[in-house]
C-alpha cells in the first residue's frame, strides 16, 4: 500500500522539469550584458516595420481533379453487336453512333404489337358505334308507321322500330308492247292520269325492266317504271294510266298495269343494339326528316364496354410506344461530347442488358470538389477566383473560378463542411485524378497596415521598438510589448486594424534550432515565466481574418495555407 505521506517521486520529478523548463524560457530574454543559456545562443531576432500592403485573404484546400461531365454508356438491350467504329483515346460528339446492336427480334415484336393495336382500335371503334347506336333515327324522310315503342320498353338487338315510307315522289310500274323496247329509255317524257282525280301530270321513266310478259290479250309486253312528283293529294291507293312520249312525238300507250301508285322510298327501322327506351320523339303518321332522332336507349353494359375497350385501345398504344423505343436503344450514341476513356465491347460481341460499354469524359474543363469548414463557407460565393497549383507540374498557377456552391453540409467530429466546386479552363498538363492545392481568394485588400505573421504572439502582443529606447515589463532592452487588433492574414503577413502605426520597428524571436524546441515540455510555448505568450514554434495565435497552417482557434474571415 502507498503511504500517503508527502509527495509522490512522479510529482516531485514533474515540478522539476516544469521549473527547468520556466528557467530556461526566462533566460532566453535576459537584459544585454547577462550570460544567456547556450541554447539561446542558437536563437535570434528579426526585425520589421509595419507597412502598407495589398493583402488577400484566401480559403485553401485540396482534392482529386474530375472531368467536367463523365458518362458511362449502359447497354439497355442485348444482342449481337454489328458494329462499334470507336476506340479508347477518340473524341467524339452528342448523337454520335457509337454502337449498333442487332434489332431484328425488336423489329418482329413491332409488327405485333401493330396488329394488337389495328385489332385494339376496330374494338373500339365497334363500341363507340354501339353507343351511337344507341340513338335511333330515320334514315330518310317520309311517314313514320308502325311505331310502337314506349319508354321504358325494353329493346332486342333487331327489334322492328318502324317503317318510313317516302311519298313525295311516286312510282308508277306498267308495261308496253315489246316492239316499242327499243324505242324506250331512262329519262322519257310520260303523262300520268289519275281519273278519280282528273289529275294529269308529266313524269319520267326512272327505269326500264327486262322482265317480260304477256299481256291479257297475249300481246308480249315489258314493264316500264315512271317517276312522278305528288302534288300531295296522291296515296298508294290512287288509280293511274301512263303513256309515254316518244321524241319525235310518238305515243306510247300502256297494254297493263301494276297494283298502282308506289312509294319513291321505303325504309324498315331496327335496333342495332339492345337498350331500354329512355325518350321517345314521334308517333305513327308523322313525316319525318333524314336524321331526324326516333328514340333514345340507354345501356350500362354499352358504357362498361366503353371504358375497356378505351383501356385497352391505351395498352396497346403504350406497347407500341415501348417497343419503337426499345428499337432506338438497338442504335447507342454518345450523351456527351467527349473522350472516350474506357471500351469494353467491340463488333462481334453480345451486348447484354445493363452492362457497361464504354466510358466518355468530357474533358473541356476540370473540376474539384473542396470542403469548406462551416465558419468560412459564408465567405465563399459562386464567380469567386481561385489559383490552382499541382505538384506534379512545378512552377504553374491554374486559374478557377467557383461555379457551385452547395447548402448541402456534412458532419464529422464536431465540425461541418460544405462542398464547393472549383473549375478550371485551361487545363494544359492537368489530368482527371491528379491532385491539386486551390487557393479561394476570399477578398481583397489594397493599402492596409501589416506585419509578419510570426511577429504576434499569444494575446495579441508584439514587440515594438521604443522611441526613447526605453524597456518594457518583460521585454528585451529598447522594446515594450503592445497588444494589437489583428484582421486578414495571407498567411505570412496579418492586417494590423490597431495598435500599431505606419512605421513602427518590431522584433520577434525565431528558433533555429529544434532540438531546443523538441525538449520543452509538449504543449508548453516559448513564453513560460517572461509572458511572452509565444505558441510552441513560435506561432503566434491565429488572427481574426485568416488561418496559417493548422491552427486550431478559428478566425471571422477566411482560412489560409489548409487544414
């Protein structure tokens, strides 16, 4: 068991390296004329003044270079490949064909589905006359008769709607003495008597019959038809005589006759389709006109048979559609103009459904992907420039220009970035993968006051040279120590906002040697015991304005030399 007497050696050895440590710091700033410790002899100060600079704020960062567009072609069908006129290296443009697969099974699957849809469509188009069916009318004018249905009656495909006789014009059928036939034609002039009448009107012969007869004297005789207008006092029941006019005024008389006058027109009315009357609209004895609505049917089943035979009609249309695309993707052009980068299938092979082709990048610019820590990326706005460099091309300064900036933020360990894509046109040398250091620059500051980077220590103090070369609490003979307001920082010079003037002298001590450094305690700066305040390194404390290096408190601006 531990006694817990006293201190243990662990502390006793730790506080003695903290005292040696706090010794040495102090030694380092002794006045002129005291012994310094040999490691201090190692050490110097350099000297600046604050000056007017242009000073530009930058945001860096690194990533892998990616083409500006990258496509990878996908077979969408299968079959053999009847051709591929391309190789890997060759530029080519939008549309170009690339590769052309076998497509006769597509064509065949094409001629089927027009005749679905030829089949698809007369269905159809037998439905929707069903439904026009359903509205009965006359098929020519004239007087309705035997005209029974009612509403509500229920009707029979075929049914027997009416009948519709028209009588505005007569025929009238009789027959002459056959050595007059050859004299007899269509068109003829003819008188028509009707005695019960004492009517005489003029007609037409509208057809002669080669119907033969004898007449009731044995006389042989042919029939002969004759067109007459009814002056509206004439039926079918009226008795008539014709006798016809020759054109060098022969007359022609009857030998016999029919069964008297005849409708011009006779028409029987049936329903096409099976319905119940809704509306009915005449009645038996009424002239009618062509057209002219008899009754109205209605029929659920008609309209069921509407909608699935539409549906189907659709599927079809749709099939058709599915299969002229699916030909198209038989021809396979390129997306994009580009390189191509990557074949994998050549003539002869078998392309398959959802294998990779080939592989084309659009190489007219370049493009990186950064990510900007959430406290900087309010500084970054599309149409910023930035300078790109590469190790692997010495000496070269590419220019970008930020063209996205997204909202759409990942976070890791506590922290947030968003990406933002930098492109760069002029690419000579640059190649997709290579990796690149870009630099966003932020802002830019013309004529503002500065001073080196390393010259401010922890608290914002810097040295300055004393006008009457008098010496400061801490501070190296002909120096005091001033607290500053610092801004933007390029990384080697920081904006002085106060606390200094145009002019002023400063100091700063830089270590050279590092074993000095490497054998203070880890975490333990320069400035132990003398206030100095100087980060391990000689760091000063990171500015408002700017990062340098990999500096850990974040500054309001801007963040230099990556993270």
């Amino acid at each position: 068991m531990k006694s817990s007497k006293g201190p243990s050696k662990k502390l006793i050895i730790i506080l003695v390296a903290v005292l040696a440590a706090i010794g040495v710091a102090a030694a380092l700033f002794l006045p002129k004329g005291r012994n310094l410790p040999k490691q201090a002899v190692q050490s110097q100060y350099r000297q600046s003044t604050a000056q007017l600079r242009d000073l530009t704020s930058a945001l860096t960062d690194s990533g892998p270079l990616e083409p500006a567009n990258s496509y990878t072609v996908i077979s969408l069908v299968s079959g053999e490949i009847l051709s591929s006129g391309f190789e890997t290296g060759d530029v080519v443009a939008k549309d170009d064909v690339l590769y052309l697969v076998d497509s006769s099974d597509a064509a065949s699957n094409i001629e089927r589905a027009e005749n679905t849809l030829e089949q698809r469509r007369k269905s159809y188009n037998e439905v929707l006359q069903s439904k026009q069916d359903l509205t009965v009318t006359a098929p020519i004018g004239g007087t309705i008769s035997g005209f029974s249905i009612q509403s509500g009656t229920r009707v029979n495909n075929g049914t027997l709607i009416a009948t519709i006789e028209d009588t505005s014009t007569l025929l009238l059928t009789e027959y002459y003495s056959e050595e007059y036939a050859s004299d007899v034609y269509p068109g003829m002039a003819a008188t028509v008597s009707v005695p019960d009448q004492m009517l005489t009107l003029t007609g037409r012969v509208s057809q002669v019959h080669s119907l033969r007869r004898l007449s009731p004297t044995g006389v042989a005789c042919f029939a002969v038809t004759v067109q007459v207008d009814n002056p509206g006092s004439l039926s079918l029941e009226s008795d008539a005589t014709c006798w016809l006019h020759g054109s060098s005024g022969e007359i022609y008389p009857t030998i016999a006759d029919e069964d008297g006058f005849e409708a011009y027109a006779r028409k029987t009315v049936s329903a096409e389709v099976s319905g119940t009357a809704e509306t009915t609209y005449v009645r038996n004895g009424e002239i009618v006109q062509a057209g002219q609505v008899l009754v109205e049917l209605s029929s659920d089943t008609i309209d069921d048979e509407i909608t699935n035979a539409h549906d189907n009609l659709r599927d079809a249309e749709l099939s058709l559609e599915d299969r002229y695309d699916a030909l198209d993707n038989y021809t396979i052009k390129a997306p994009i103009e580009g390189t191509i980068v990557d074949k994998y299938y050549k003539a002869g092979e078998n392309a398959e459904t959802g294998k990779t082709l080939c592989t084309i990048f659009d190489l007219s610019s370049l493009t990186v992907t950064l990510y900007i820590d959430e406290l900087d990326i309010g500084d970054v706005s599309v149409g910023q420039r930035a300078q790109v460099t590469c190790d692997s091309i010495e000496g070269t300064v590419y220019e970008g220009v930020v063209t996205e900036v997204s909202i759409n933020g990942t976070a890791s360990g506590g922290v947030t970035t968003y990406p933002v894509k930098v492109q760069i046109d002029e690419t000579d040398g640059l190649l997709p993968g290579m990796n690149v250091d870009v630099s966003i620059l932020v802002s830019d500051n013309p004529g503002v006051l500065t001073i080196p980077v390393d010259a401010v220590q922890t608290g914002g103090r810097v040295l300055v040279k004393t006008s009457d070369g008098s010496t400061g609490e801490g501070a190296p003979d002909g120096y005091q120590y001033v607290t500053v307001e610092v801004g933007i920082s390029d990384g080697t010079y920081v904006q002085i906002l106060s606390g200094l003037s145009e002019g002023d002298e400063i100091t700063w001590q830089a270590v050279t040697d590092s074993n000095y450094m490497s054998g203070m305690m880890p975490g333990m700066g320069m400035g132990m015991g003398m206030g100095m305040g100087m980060p391990t390194g000689g760091m000063p404390n990171r500015p408002a304005g700017g990062q340098m290096g990999g500096m850990t408190n974040r500054p309001a601006g801007g963040m230099t030399g990556g993270r």
